[in-house]
C-alpha cells in the first residue's frame, strides 16, 4: 500500500504573492460591504419614512371615521329622545339607547370593516368600569365586556371617556400596539369612541416590501460586486505585482533607499540603508537624516532639502557623510526626489544612497599622487634645466678644445719626418694621422650630439616654466610664416605643399607656430626618397574647437609605434634622419598645455596623418585640464 506523497509546501513567492493580493482585495470586499451596509441602512431608512407616514395616513383616516361616527351617534340620541314621548315605552325600540344601540348593531352587523385587526368600540363608564356597549370586529358585533375603569391597557378608550379627540400609537384593551382614533360622544351622559387597527397589520406591507427592497438590493449588490471584481481583477494582479515588484526592489536593491517625511524623519528604510548607516531599522524611524549627516554637511543638506521643498528643483544629487553609530564616517552620494499628494503638499522625501567610500578615497589617493607626481615633474624639469645648463659650458669648451687639438695635430705632423725617411716611418706616421683624424671626427660627433640634446632638453624644460600667452591665432597666415622659415628645406627635398583655408584658434602664437614649424620638418626628414613628398594642411572648426591635420606622402610608422614615437627621445631610424627625437614630444607638451591633443594615422610606405586639435573658443580653452 502506498501512502499519497506529502504535498510540496508553496514557495515563499506564492504565499507573499496571495498575501499581497488578499491586502489589495481588502479594501475592495470592505468597500463592498460598506456599499451593503449603506443601501440596507438607506432602504431601512425610506421604509421607516414611508410606514411613519403610513400611520399618520392611518390614524387620519381613522380619525375622520371616528369623528363622523360619534356625530352620528349624537344625531341620532337627539333624534331618540326628541321623538321619544311620541312611542310609548315599551316600544320594540326600548329607551332611546336602546333603540340606538339597536340601529347601530343592525348597520354593523351588514358591514365588514377594512382591516383584519381593525376594531370599533362604543363604550360606557359606569361606576369604576369600563361598559362595551358596542363591539364590533372581525369577530362580529358584540357588547357587555366589562374592564376597570383604571386598566393600563385600554389608553385610547380611556382618553375617549375622558372627553380627549385625537389619535395616538398606544396598546388598546387587550395589551397589543394599535393606532387608534378616539373621539367622546356627547350623548347619553357621555359615551367614548374608539376606531383601531394593529400596528402590525399597517406595518407587515412595509416589512415585506423591505425584506424584497433587502434582497433586490443584497442580489443587485452582489453581481455588481461580482461585474467589478471581474472588470478590475486583472488590474488588481498587476497592481499586486507591481506592488511586490516594488517591495522586492525597495528590500533588496544593492543601494540604500528611505522614505523621509518632510521635517527629515525617517518612515521607511532597506537593509541596505541600515548596513550604510550602521543602524538599525527601529534607530533610524526613531531620529532624523540631519541627525546623521556630518555637522561639515547639514548646511548644504538643509540647502537641497530647502529648495526642494519650495519647488525650486524637482530633484538634487549631493554628495555628503553620514555618522555611522559606532562614530566612523562614511561617505554616500544621495539622490533625492519629492513626492507631493494630489493637493501638491510635499508627502516625503524618496531618497537613494550609494556607499562612494572606497570611490572618495581612491579619488583622494588619485588626487594625492597628482600632486605628488606634478611636484616630481617640476623637480624633474628643474633638475633637467639646471643639468641642461650646466651642460652648456663643457660642451662649449669641448667644442673649443677639439679646434685646438685639430690645430695642434696640423702643427704636429708638420714637425715630422719628410716623406724622403724611411718607409717604416712614413707607414706609422700615416696610420697615427688617420687614428687622430677618426678619433677626432668621434669626438667632434659625439659632442654635436650632445650639443643638440642639451639645447633640445632646454626648449623642453623652457615650455613647463612658460605660461602660454592665449590669444587668437590667424592660422592662415601662422602657417604662411611656417612655410616661409622652411622654405630652404622644403626646396632641398623638392616637396609640394598644398594649404587649404585654416579656421582660426584660441593659443599662444609663438608655441602653436613651433607645433606646426616641428610637423613640417619631421615631414621633411622623413620623406621617402622613391616617390614625390606631398604634404596637405587643411582645418575645421565646430566652434568649440579646431582640428588641423598635416598629411604627408613620407614613408609611414608601424602601427605599434604610434605612441611610441610622441615619446621623448625616440628615434624612428637613428641611422638613416639625425635628431634628438624631442621634436614631436615638444608638440605633445605644447599641446597639453593648450587643452589639445594629437592623434596619429600613419601606414609603412603610405605616408601619415596628424591631427592636432586646439580651442576655438576662450571658454574652452579655460576649462580645466
């Protein structure tokens, strides 16, 4: 026998997701039942209204039958015993009230009153009793039934013989709720009159429309009920999945979220808002974000708060730090939004919080080595000014001393043997003229080569110690004055130089004319010796900045060695051009400090492509770098 397997538990989802729709539903089945409530109490009150008015038509009509039957009664008295004297006394007719009970009995008793409980009494008081002299219900007409004259039950009779006219709602002899008309009848030494029906028999019409009016209104209530939960239930879903949707996010997202009522107490917050704080739920609902935020802090988070809820910005980013419970800082960046009711009151605050802590301090750590690393490069650049300089003078004296020791050697060799000694002499002395001669040549080389880097590393280290002097910059005629200075070389390398209309630039005219005078000359120096050197400088302007590019037909860079060759000191082909390799990490200097850049295409065997880019505009060229 095998048992049925236990069912799997719902998942979690499920239970939220119906606990969740059951709290979106409970207003409704609540709204529902207050709209049963409503429609019973407003059917209930309508037929209270009308079965009141029910009764006071009742008793009116109770009343003018009343009165018109005592005067008829009185009529007939005064006929009785106005004609009495002409019948003797024991007529059939008997004394006058006899006669005109007798009359009266005859005419009831051939009529049926309306009403199942409607009663007619004619009656007496005799002594301390209560006479029925006349009776007449559903029953038939009878008389003779005798009560106390001090009975608590039969109030309408008792005012009638007490010689009141009125209606009332009151219990009549046999202690049940009529509403009766009395009326006194002045005949006979005072008889009363009373005309009644039962409460309940005016009131069960009104009962059974209202238990129909009840079940109308629970049945029309009911598929109205049932039409609208069908019409707005999957409008319910969706707003019970948006709603877990929502929760879920609030709970789990990976940034801090509280709601912040207007005056900055807490109403809501995450469990991540709790782990950036260092608080717990029930600490935060019980204190105030200005609480927690650093004292360095709170004017500028007063400020936002501030014109947030004047309306003066929709929403504000700031960053600030919060005091966490156990006294450390923590730095967050806080993006808050106002929601507003629909009268436009600010509801609270939503704001979102990230943890920008290790941000701050790498920013901080960046920003510290920037320093550190501008304070070495200006040591730097002053060492290398200093040793430049210092530089000059040996070289300087170098120079000199190797046209001396040329000078020397000339007299030397001519204090020595004539050609006419021996060959063993002349063969030494000629090979120690030539070992000079190369020696100096070395020597003369190396000390040009220093020379050039000396004066290179100057025109370096004299760009950081310049501020340049930014002004508007004619490129047409900057690069016709390029062109003009490089004229002898261009000639020599029998190149072809084409300049299209240049868009002007915001610099320092002397530094950008010294960016250009070093792209033409590299475009010079490295021109392929096989095929035309045709350089092209042409511009554009988008009104922020200018970009200029400098093409060439020269032999090209390896793609791997476009960064390489803005580096300082490098040298495509040491062999093949001279230089110090500074030309093109001048114009990265330069640049840098003109807020540009320079960018390179290039192709073995093809020719390059340089970009420079500089400020169109003083507002870009003073933006900070």
């Amino acid at each position: 026998m095998h048992l049925p397997a236990r069912p799997e538990p719902l998942p979690e989802e499920l239970h939220e997701s119906n606990h969740s729709r059951l709290g979106l539903w409970r207003p409704f089945l609540l709204l529902t039942a207050i709209l049963v409530v409503v429609a019973l109490a407003a059917t209930g009150l309508t037929v209270a209204v009308l079965f009141r008015a029910a009764l006071n038509e009742t008793a009116a009509r109770l009343q003018g039958f009343a009165q018109t039957y005592a005067h008829l009664i009185e009529e007939m008295a005064l006929h009785e015993e106005r004609f009495s004297e002409y019948f003797p006394q024991n007529s059939e007719h008997g004394p006058p009230l006899a006669a005109t009970l007798k009359q009266l009995r005859a005419a009831q008793q051939r009529s049926k009153l309306a009403g199942l409980t409607a009663e007619l009494i004619l009656a007496q008081a005799r002594g301390d009793s209560i006479i029925f002299l006349l009776h007449h219900s559903q029953n038939g007409v009878t008389s003779g039934t005798i009560l106390p004259l001090d009975t608590g039950s039969a109030q309408p009779l008792q005012r009638a013989l007490a010689g009141y006219s009125g209606t009332m709602v009151g219990h009549d002899y046999h202690g049940k709720r009529v509403v009766a008309a009395f009326e006194p009848v002045q005949a006979f030494g005072g008889l009363g009159l009373v005309v009644e029906i039962a409460v309940a028999e005016v009131r069960a019409p009104f009962l059974s429309s209202w238990l129909i009016a009840v079940g109308a209104t629970l049945a029309l209530t009911f598929l109205g009920a049932l039409l609208f939960f069908r019409i707005t239930g999957p409008m319910v879903r969706r707003l019970a999945h948006s709603e877990q949707l929502h929760r879920r996010t609030f709970e789990q997202t990976a940034v801090g979220v509280s709601l912040v009522a207007p005056d900055g107490r807490f109403l809501k917050v995450n469990q991540r808002y709790c782990e950036i704080t260092g608080r717990t739920p029930q600490e935060l609902l019980e204190t105030t974000s200005l609480d927690i935020t650093h004292p360095d802090d709170r004017d500028s988070h007063l400020e936002n708060v501030r014109r947030l809820l004047a309306g003066e910005t929709e929403t504000y980013k700031l960053d600030k730090r919060y005091i966490r419970k156990d006294g450390s800082t923590v730095w967050v960046c806080v993006a808050a939004s106002l929601i507003r009711d629909l009268a436009g009151r600010p509801q609270h605050i939503i704001a979102v919080v990230e943890d920008i802590t290790a941000r701050r301090q790498a920013e901080d750590e960046s920003a510290r080595l920037a320093r550190e690393l501008h304070e070495r490069n200006i040591e730097l650049e002053q060492l290398i000014y200093a040793a430049s300089h210092d530089l000059r003078s040996p070289l300087v004296g170098v120079s000199g001393f190797i046209g001396e020791l040329k000078h020397s050697l000339a007299k030397l060799l001519a204090l020595l043997p004539r050609p006419d000694a021996s060959p063993q002499l002349s063969r030494d002395v000629a090979a120690l003229e030539s070992e000079i001669a190369e020696s100096l040549h070395y020597i003369e080389a190396g000390t040009a080569r220093a020379t050039a880097l000396q004066t290179g590393l100057l025109r370096l280290s004299r760009l950081s110690r310049a501020a340049p002097q930014f002004k508007k910059v004619d490129m047409n005629r900057l690069i016709a004055d390029v062109l003009a200075a490089t004229e002898f070389a261009s000639r020599a390398a029998d190149a072809t130089i084409e300049v299209g209309d240049l868009p002007s630039c915001i610099g320092d005219p002397a530094q950008v004319e010294q960016v250009f005078a070093n792209l033409l000359d590299n475009a010079i120096k490295f021109r392929d010796p096989v095929r035309p050197l045709v350089i092209r400088i042409t511009g554009t302007s988008d009104g922020k900045n200018a970009t200029y590019c400098v093409s060439d037909t020269g032999l090209g860079i390896k793609p791997e060695l476009h960064q390489k060759v803005l580096q300082p000191f490098f040298r495509v082909d040491e062999r093949r051009v001279p230089g110090e390799g500074l030309g093109l990490a001048i114009v990265v200097r330069i640049l840098s400090h003109h807020h540009g850049h320079i960018s390179i295409e290039s192709e073995p065997d093809v020719g390059s492509r340089f970009h420079v880019t500089l400020p169109a505009s003083e507002q870009t060229c003073r933006r900070p770098t």
